[in-house]
C-alpha cells in the first residue's frame, strides 16, 4: 500500500513538473516568434533605408549623423555605394533570421550569409578612398 502510494504521488508530480515544461516551452515558441518578427522588420528596415539611398542621393534613417565629418562632394558620388551596402545588411539580417528556422539547413543558411558579408565589405572598401572629410 505504501509502495502503491509513494508511486501516485510520484506520478502526479511528474504531471504537473511535465505541463510547467510544456508551458515554458509555448512561452519561448511565442518569444522566438516576437524575436524573429522584431530582427526581420529591423532588417527590412535597413533594406528600405539603403533602397532610398541609392534610389534618392539623400540618407535616410539617422545615417547623416554619421557622414556630418565628410564633404558633401564626396558623399554625392559615395551614395549609391553606401545605399547597396545597407541593402547588403538588410539581406544579411533578414537571412540569418529566415535561415534559423526549423525549416531551412543551416549549411546554406551559413552560406548565405557569409556572402551577404562578404559583398557588404567589397562594396563599402571603395568608400576609404572617395570620402574627404571635411577641413576643420
């Protein structure tokens, strides 16, 4: 009797240890579906932003801030450039997310991104040579 008692309540805390497993596990499907969501609009973002660029001459997204030390002149022939590299990031971004489903290998997700990077640094290494800062 005692035997038989100890293993019901065993099973009963299996049972509840079990449905908090469960619950934890719904909670982080859901978080990772918020982070994924948030990580792929952050990288459409990006994308938009360098396809204004390129599309417009003028920066978009606070990326004016950062060019403030460099000549206008040189920065009207660096936009094309420097829109196609934030292009290149927000290809990047978007991959690493879509890559880290369930769905698609990782191999070629790893791949893929690793070429993403590799064509974000090609096109931004022209940009040490052609952007002049400003005289102070």
């Amino acid at each position: 009797m005692f035997i038989s008692n100890c293993i019901a309540e065993t099973v009963q805390e299996t049972a509840a240890i079990a449905e908090t497993v469960q619950e934890t596990a719904e909670g982080m499907k859901s978080s990772s579906l918020v982070f994924t969501v948030v990580f792929v609009v952050i990288g459409l973002y990006v994308l938009i932003t360098g396809v204004l660029t390129m599309a417009t001459g003028k920066f978009y997204g606070g990326a004016e801030k950062s060019f403030k030390k460099y000549t206008d002149e040189s920065l009207l022939t660096c936009t094309r450039e420097i829109g196609l590299g934030n292009v290149f990031v927000g290809l990047f971004i978007i991959a690493l997310e879509a890559t880290s489903s369930k769905y698609i290998p990782l191999v070629p997700g790893i791949i893929i991104c690793a070429v993403l990077v590799i064509f974000a640094i090609v096109v931004q290494l022209p940009l040490n040579k052609k952007l002049v800062k400003k005289a102070q």
